[in-house]
C-alpha cells in the first residue's frame, strides 16, 4: 500500500507540473534590458516601468513618475540548404537585413492607490528576405511582420500584497509575403 501511494504521489506531482512553452514564433520580448537579462522573468516583480509590458498591476510598486525606452536591433540571418536531386546541394542565404524594436513606457501615481501608465512596445516582428530567383522562390522570397501595441492602463493598489489593473492593448499590425507565381504572357 506504501508503494502504491508513493506512486500516486509521484504521478500526481508530475501530472500536476507545467512547464513554459514558448512556442511564439515571431514573439518579441525585448521590451527592457533587465527583462531581457531575467529572461522575462518579471512577471512578479517591478523594478521599473517596463513591467507594462509583463504585468501592468507592478506599476504599483513603482511610485512616483517613470518613463522609459529604447530601441532592440535585430537581425536575422540563416542559411537554407537545397537538396536539388539531380543539380546537387544548393545553399541559399538570407539578405542581411536589421529590424528596430521600440519600446517606451510611461506610469504616474495619481495618489497612495492609484496609477495610470502607457506602453507603446511591439509584441511580435521579423522577417526575411531571399534573392528573388532562390530555389523556394515560387513558396516565398519575402516575408515579414510588423507590430506596434499601445497599452493604456489604470492600476490599483489593494493592499501591499494585492494590486489590481486594468488597460487594453489596441495593436497595429502589417504581414507581408512575396512569391514569384510562374505566370504565362498571352
């Protein structure tokens, strides 16, 4: 009976784990440097402003008035590889190309309970871009997306354990994808 609990213990802990995913794609989150540097790891805990980005209620252990922003370069590169059947390997390059991320955050305490904020930071982003007559030219030689969030929030403080906020995060975003479809001259 001991054995069989301890099993059921065991299964229960590991049944009841949950593990991050992270399967985003596109996802950006260099929206501050010590986000970056934790690894996004300040879901609870606001050292500074940029936690509007990741839990708009930590503006509340943030007092006063903060601002903050800045710019993440990005830039992508790889290398396809092509098995052409009877034309050997075929290796294609990506165009170098670098993509700015802004970020910028805003928060001001109204009173001993109350904050407003503003973010205006981009959630998701990147692209490629290929030589127009590469081997998958007719799937794709162009993509890319871009966006941009603004975050107005309100947020208030409960009690030193418990904070409250509310916002909406209205999005702008722009996809492109550019293919060469064979087309026939009539």
């Amino acid at each position: 009976m001991k054995v069989f609990r301890a099993l059921a213990l065991v299964l229960a802990l590991v049944f009841c784990c949950s593990a991050t995913v992270r399967a985003e794609g596109f996802a950006l989150n260099e929206w501050s440097a010590r986000g970056v540097s934790l690894a996004g790891g300040l879901i609870g805990r606001a050292d500074d402003v940029s936690t509007l980005a990741y839990n708009a209620a930590g503006i509340t252990q943030v007092p006063g008035t903060h601002v903050m922003g800045g710019l993440a370069f990005i830039a992508p590169m790889g290398t396809i590889v092509s098995d052409m059947s009877a034309g050997g390997t075929k290796y294609t390059s990506t165009k170098p190309d670098v993509w700015l991320a802004p970020h910028g955050f805003v928060s001001h305490q109204l009173n001993d309970n109350v904050w407003l904020g503003f973010a205006s930071f981009s959630r998701f982003g990147l692209g490629n871009s290929f030589d127009s007559n590469w081997v998958g030219r007719y799937n794709m030689y162009d993509i890319g997306l871009k966006t941009i969030s603004f975050v107005p929030t309100l947020a208030y403080k409960v009690n030193d354990t418990l904070s409250l906020s509310v916002g909406a995060e209205v999005m702008n975003a722009h996809v492109y994808r550019g293919s060469k479809i064979p087309t026939k001259t009539f």
